[in-house]
C-alpha cells in the first residue's frame, strides 16, 4: 500500500516526553470522498435533477485541500522544525503545471473544433488567465454565471476552481508559517487565529451582498471560498493535535456523523449556485457536515 508524504511515527522536532502529533498516513477514506466529490460535480454538469447541488463537491474539495495542505506543513515542522516555503511551492508547481499546461493545449485544440463564434473570441481572453491561476477573477470581471450550463460557457470555465485553490496554495501556507512562529507551534493561540479567519470570512460575504454584490461574484471569488479551506485547516490542526494513531479499522457511525450526512444529502438534492444562503453561511454549514463526515466515516 502506498503512502502520502505525511510519515507517521515520531518527528525529528518533537521534544522527549511529548506525545507525537498524530500523521496522516494513506488514507481510503480521502480517495472515497474524492470520488464523492467528483460524482456530484459531474451528475450537476450532466443536468440530473436529483443532483442539483452537485456542485458542492467543488466546496468538498476545497476543504479537502485545506486539511491536506495544513497537515503536510504541520508535519514538515514536527519534522524539522521548520517549513521551507520555497520548496512548498516548487512541488505545487511540478505537480499541477504540467497537467495544466496540456489541458490548456488540449481545450484551445477542442475548441476549435466544436466551439462557436463567442467561445473561439474569447479563447485569447481566457487561456493566460487560466495559465496562471487568476481565472475566476477573469469571470468575475467578465460577468460569467457559473450556473448558465447551456449557454456557451468559456472552455476555461473548469479553470476557476483550480485558480482558488492555487491562490490559496500562494497565500495560506504564509499564514500557517507566520502563525507557528508567533505562537510556538499549532497551540490554541494558533487554533484561535483560524477560528477568527473563519468567522471574518463568513461575514465577509455579508458585506458583499450588502453592499450589491452579485451570487455569481460570490461564487466565483476567492475571498468568498476562504471560509471552505479554513475549515479543513482546523480539521488538520485538531487531527494531528489528537496524539494517536489512526484506527485500522473504520470508525463507527456517530450521531454527528449520521447529521452530516443528512446536511450534506438535503444540500446536494437542492442547492443551487444563486441560492443566496450558501453566501449567508450555507457554505460554512456544508463544510462543517463534510468535515465532520471525513472524520467519522471510512469509505473502503
């Protein structure tokens, strides 16, 4: 079986007498979920009344990355006590450049067979902002709703997504580094700091809306997501702060668990991106039940 770079065991920055951070090692569960996610996503694309919602599984992913993403800089400073950001991004960029660069090659080449007049003008428009990970601002400033499914929709459209979370890759790890410094390591002054950027980035797109803002803005805005990737960041530091090994076997079913699940199920059924409640906490719910499904429930 193989392993995630997260190595469980004792950590080079662990003092003597101090139980070890809990390692997140190859997780089925993760893989489960993905496929979740991505299930959902394609039966929305795909017009399925029953998965209206599906969607959401973007949200799902996002929050996935912030719990991967936080656990791996937490070891790398169990480890070493240390985080070498230069070397952070260097493996996000050999990871996704390549895969980007040729979806880009492949999407001009399919576009210029199928596409229509107003998809082809706006190619050179849309591929530099999703070379370089700023194309869910490119929307919003173009005025794209992402729920127009037939409507002639940019090819780049499934770019916005990946453009969140490599700013996120960007911004968040500073944050995270800049935070154990200060307080020493993932303490409860650390755990408080991102409590606090959740609850901002919840009221932050109050404000927004408050202010005029469109569903579509808040759908497709980073700003608006932050909430999505703080919430599995909190999830890592609770992980690892846990001292103890995960179970070989599942973890049984739990009433949180089971609530989650309804949550989740009730959203994907009936959400829809210009449902104005997702912005007004709805998001922040959903999270909290996929957060909560990934910790109790094992998917073999």
């Amino acid at each position: 079986m193989s392993r995630s770079p997260l190595s469980s065991g004792p950590g080079v920055g662990t003092k003597p007498g101090i139980a070890a951070p809990r390692r997140l090692t190859y997780q089925p569960a993760l893989d489960g979920l993905r496929a979740v996610a991505l299930l959902g996503v394609v039966a929305y694309h795909a017009g399925i009344v029953r998965f209206r919602g599906g969607f959401l599984g973007v949200s799902a992913f996002f929050t996935l990355s912030g719990f991967l993403i936080t656990s791996l800089l937490l070891a790398e400073r169990a480890d070493s006590g240390r985080v070498a950001l230069g070397t952070f991004w260097a493996r996000r960029v050999r990871r996704l450049l390549p895969a980007a660069l040729l979806t880009i090659v492949g999407t001009v080449a399919l576009a210029a067979v199928i596409g229509d007049d107003s998809q082809l003008s706006r190619l050179r428009l849309d591929s530099p902002p999703s070379l370089f990970h700023f194309s869910n601002w490119r929307f919003i400033a173009g005025g794209d709703s992402y729920g127009a499914l037939f409507e002639s929709p940019s090819f780049f459209r499934h770019f916005w997504s990946l453009a969140v979370e490599e700013q996120y890759y960007v911004v968040f790890p500073i944050v995270v580094v800049g935070g154990l410094r200060l307080w020493r390591g993932p303490g409860r002054a650390f755990t408080a700091m991102l409590g606090t950027l959740a609850v901002a980035a919840v009221v932050w797109p109050l404000v927004l809306l408050a202010n005029g803002a469109t569903t579509d803005r808040l759908y497709f805005g980073t700003d608006t997501r932050v909430v999505e990737l703080v919430v599995g960041a909190l999830l890592a530091v609770w992980w690892t702060r846990r001292g103890r090994e995960v179970p070989d076997r599942p973890v049984p079913l739990t009433l949180s668990a089971i609530g989650a699940v309804v949550v989740l199920a009730v959203m994907w059924g009936t959400a829809n991106p210009a449902d104005v409640y997702l912005y007004q906490g709805g998001l922040a719910l959903h999270e909290i039940g996929s957060a909560s499904g990934r910790e109790r429930v094992e998917i073999s």
